[in-house]
C-alpha cells in the first residue's frame, strides 16, 4: 500500500535559508520512487508555493500542495484546485474591525496580491520573504474577487496583545473559525472546516490511502492537528515543546541539519 507524505516548509522541510538540502531532497526523492506521494502542507498560499515549488524543483508527479491551512488543496498535475474554503465575506470586516480596536495588523489574500489596511512595518516583515504585491485599502472587500481561505495577524513587539486579539477573535467568531499561531508573530485565522489535520483526512480518502499509511511532519502549532492526524506524526527537534509533545516521532536533527531525512528512509516502505 503507496503513502503519503504531508510536510510543513519553513521549520521543517526548508532550511533557515528556505533552501532544501541535498541530503533531504534525496531522501524525499527515494521515498516518493518506493511509489509514495508527497504533499507540501502549509499555512502559506497558492500563489506563493507554487513558485516556491517550482524554484526548488520540488515538481513529483502526482503532488498536492495544501495552502492556507488546509483551505486549499492544489493537484499539482491537473494544475487545477480540488478544494477552496473561504471565509464568507460577511465575516471580513469583523476580523479587520476586531484588529483595528486591537492595534493589531491584519491582511489577507487574493490569487494576485494581498490586500492590508496600512502600509506599516507588519507587512514589510511578513513580505521579506513571501515578496508579493500588496493593496492598501479601508475597504477590504471590495478588492476581494472571492471569499479568501485566511486572514492573518501579526504583532511584532507585544505577545500579550495578539492573545488579547485572538481571545476576542475566538469569543465572537469562534463558533466559524478557527485561530491558531503558525510562529510567535503571526496568528492564522480560517475557517472550522479547514485546518492541516482535515487535508490530511480529506486528501488520503481522495486518493484512497488508508489513513496509517499518511505522514505528517512540522514545526510549528498550525501543524499540530495534521501531526495528530497522520498515522504518523513527526516533530521536528527545533518544534515548539507542545508539538514535540504530541507527536508520535521527534527528529534527532532540526530542519537546518537534515532532520528529516532519515526518518524518511526509514519510512519510505
């Protein structure tokens, strides 16, 4: 029976440079000639993986890329998208009205650029490597061409004020979306239905993989649901200690000395 492999990409399969090893890419190379599959699985979006994808010649046949949390899964060979999640646009100006009482920045996404309130240091930090082009407008749904699979929120400087943000977020809009970090700045918010954890599930019953026989590996607390989903779960050594504690295997390197390729050798069968 083939598997399937799910790996996050900044602190897991992408080193501190967002390069990947030679070491790992042949170990990733090996396991997807045993007849596996891969899927990158990450909170960053379409528009963004797949130049990343495709820069680091990470193009298997038979690849999915899940963005934004799980909102999105792409089919890498059709070049088409199986699965697009939105939030409705009724709840947009909520987030951003929450964000603005807060002080904290917020953007979000379209397939061509992201669409922020303010042209501040937030959105310098986060584009120093996501390099997209960004609107600034008040009016965020108007630039909208449809429902957008996240928000995100950044702090910088003040932790205790992104928490204060993400308990109002969850006291008002908790019973539709779903709050979680993905690194100690940035706040992912989508909705219920998404979530790494449930591409794991939906994409392995697409391809009729039992769900023993997905892998999931990560760094961070978005990952935490797809880590606990897979039949086996992997924490990367450099992981936050509450992923570290919930998965099944934690690597013996980090993500910048080639953590991830024994393990997957040893898994590839």
């Amino acid at each position: 029976m083939n598997k399937i492999f799910f790996s996050d990409l900044d602190g897991t399969l992408l080193t501190s440079k967002k390069e990947i090893s030679e070491k790992t890419r042949k170990a990733l190379d090996e396991f997807v000639s045993c007849g596996n599959r891969f899927a990158i699985c990450t909170g960053r979006g379409l528009d963004n993986v797949i130049p990343v994808a495709e820069k680091l010649g990470l193009n298997y046949p038979g690849m999915f890329l899940v963005c934004f949390n799980g909102a999105e899964i792409y089919d890498w060979d059709k070049k088409t998208s199986l699965l697009h999640i939105g939030i409705p646009f009724e709840l947009i100006p909520k987030i951003f009205g929450i964000a603005e009482r807060s002080g904290i920045h917020c953007h979000t996404y379209t397939p061509d650029y992201m669409i922020t309130p303010a042209d501040d240091e937030e959105i310098h930090y986060y584009n120093r490597v996501i390099q997209r082009p960004y609107v600034v407008t008040k009016d965020i749904v108007s630039r909208l061409p449809k429902e957008p699979c996240k928000v995100i929120g950044i702090e910088l400087h003040d932790h205790e004020k992104m928490e204060a943000f993400r308990k109002e977020i969850d006291s008002k809009l908790g019973d539709r979306l779903t709050t979680v970090y993905s690194n100690p700045y940035y706040l992912e918010i989508f909705m219920k239905e998404a979530g790494k954890g449930s591409a794991v599930l939906r994409l392995s019953q697409m391809l009729g993989i039992r769900i023993e026989d997905t892998i999931a590996a990560g760094d961070e607390k978005n990952d935490i649901s797809m880590i606990e989903a897979a039949g086996v779960g992997i924490a990367m050594i450099n992981a936050s200690e509450e992923v570290r504690k919930i998965a099944d295997v934690v690597t013996a390197a980090d993500n910048d000395h080639d953590g991830l390729a024994e393990i997957l050798r040893s898994l590839k069968d």
